[in-house]
C-alpha cells in the first residue's frame, strides 16, 4: 500500500502507525504540503478535499484518517476489536477524535506553530485552547480505569490520539517507523561534559544534557564507534518554510564548538 503523508502531518502518523502495528507492506509517498502541493490540481485528482493523508491500495483510494484506519483493521483483521460491539466503540472514539481532539489539536498546532507571529488571529488560539482542554479531561477521565481506549486491546481507537502514551508501551516502534534503531552516547563521556561546561559558561546559565527520541543524524557516527552528541540552537517553527534562528544561538554555538574542541583536543 502507499500513504501519502508528510512528517508533520499526526494524521498521516496515526495511519502509518496502524499499517506498521498491523504489519502491512506499505510506503510512503511524501506531499510537499509547506509549499502547497496539497492544493494542487495533481493532488486535488487524487484527492478532492486537498488533505493529506491519502491510502492507496491497488485501485481502491481512501482518505480521511479515520476511514483508513477502519480499513487497515478490517483488512487485516487487526486493531479492531473483538466484536460487533468493541468495533462500534473504536469507531465512536475514532469520530470523536476526529471532531473533538485531533481536529482541534492539529489547527492549533498550526496556528501557534507554523503561522508566522503576525498572521495569528487574536483570540482563536486560547479558544481553541479551551476546547482542547475539556477534550483532554473527556480522555483522560474515561482512561482512568482502563488501559485502553476501547475494549481489552490495542485498537485503532488508540492510535487516533494516544500516541505519545503507545510509543511509550511499544518500545520497538520508532524503529520501525523511523527505519533506525535507538542509541546514544553516555551522558558522563568526556564529550558530553566538556560541551556541557563550555556551554554553561558561554550561555551563562545551567546546561542539561537530555537523551531523547527521535535519534539524529548523530545516530550515524555512534554505530560506527564514534561518539556523537548533539548540540545547537533551537529553530523556531522548526520544519515550516520560514525556519529561522536567532544570530545570538548561532555565532553562540560555534563559540561552544571552538572552546569545546579546543578543550577536548588538549589545547586550552
Ligand atoms: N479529518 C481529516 C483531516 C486531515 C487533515 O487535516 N490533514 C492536514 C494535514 S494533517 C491537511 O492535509 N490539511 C490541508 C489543508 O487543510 O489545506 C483526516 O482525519 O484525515
């Protein structure tokens, strides 16, 4: 199967996380949706309402992620529910999701995130705010006795907006979908400390070392034995068309690099 997707998209994900948990052979087919290829007219052939994602499997083409997801279950036989009864229930779910949570969860994501500063409109973000902090109490309440969304499994309902907490459970998963496994280098390593001190002393504040997901290119030099760590300023609106970093992080970074290579390689 193919899914048309683009990293940002959580929709494209939670599908990508169904066809990899249900073990389909698929691939992905990447929309260059920050710079409007979902409004094209190619896309639009493809798909009249303009969204990503998009499945494809031989001649039948869906979208709207929660038809996808009710596909990849019904197809595999996976993901969805025991019965008659827990389908309906992964279903409700999934449609609340659609309305309430993610619906919700994505446009504010992009209004705060991917908007520049001045285009935001005033006054939508904390109501929507609002509205997405009801949603989280809706969730959170009805899992406070159960482990899963719907039913006594795994479901599709899950993967529609628990995201964070399966890829805690299912350890493996990045790999899967990253196509990398997970690794990193030793907090006490000298590398780590020494960039750790320099930065300190030139950003003039504490500097803590964090080992997290997704792994980086760093991931690359630490399979072939070299230690790698990564450190740089943070892009603001990271991964939208106008990414930037402010001049202070930037000439500040490579004065860590310098102090810091210096240090390590004996010289001062
Ligand atoms: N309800 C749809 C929402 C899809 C959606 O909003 N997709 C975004 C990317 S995550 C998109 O392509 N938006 C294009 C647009 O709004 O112009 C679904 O669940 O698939």
């Amino acid at each position: 199967m193919k899914l048309y997707c683009f990293g940002e998209s959580g929709n494209a994900y939670k599908c990508a996380l169904a066809l990899t948990f249900a073990d389909v052979d698929w691939e992905p087919v990447y929309v260059d949706f920050f710079n409007g290829e979902a409004r094209t007219p190619a896309f639009r052939a493809i798909n009249e309402m303009g969204e990503v994602p998009v499945l494809v499997d031989g001649d039948t083409t869906l979208t709207q992620s929660g038809v996808i997801l009710d596909y990849i279950s019904s197809k595999t036989g996976k993901l969805g529910g025991k019965s008659a009864a827990e389908r309906r229930e992964v279903l409700r779910w999934v449609f609340w999701d659609n309305h309430k949570f993610s619906g919700v969860i994505a446009t504010t994501r992009f209004l705060s995130n991917f908007l520049p500063e001045d285009k935001r409109p005033a006054g939508v973000i904390p109501f929507q705010q609002g509205r997405l902090k009801a949603a989280y109490t809706i969730l959170n309440d009805h899992l406070a006795n159960r482990p899963w969304v719907a039913g006594a499994a795994l479901t599709i309902a899950d993967l529609s907006h628990r995201l964070d907490t399966i890829c805690q459970t299912h350890g493996t998963l990045w790999q899967q979908i990253k196509g990398w496994d997970a690794n990193w280098t030793d907090p006490a390593h000298e590398l780590a400390t020494v960039v750790q001190s320099v930065a300190g002393d030139i950003r003039q504040t504490r500097v803590q070392m964090v080992t997290r997901l997704p792994a980086s290119d760093a991931s690359r030099w630490r399979r072939m034995g070299v230690p790698a760590i990564c450190y740089g300023p943070q892009p603001e609106l990271a991964s939208g068309v106008d990414d930037h970093v402010y001049e202070k992080d930037l000439t500040d970074c490579a004065g860590i690099y310098e102090s810091a290579a210096r240090r390590l390689l004996g010289a001062g």
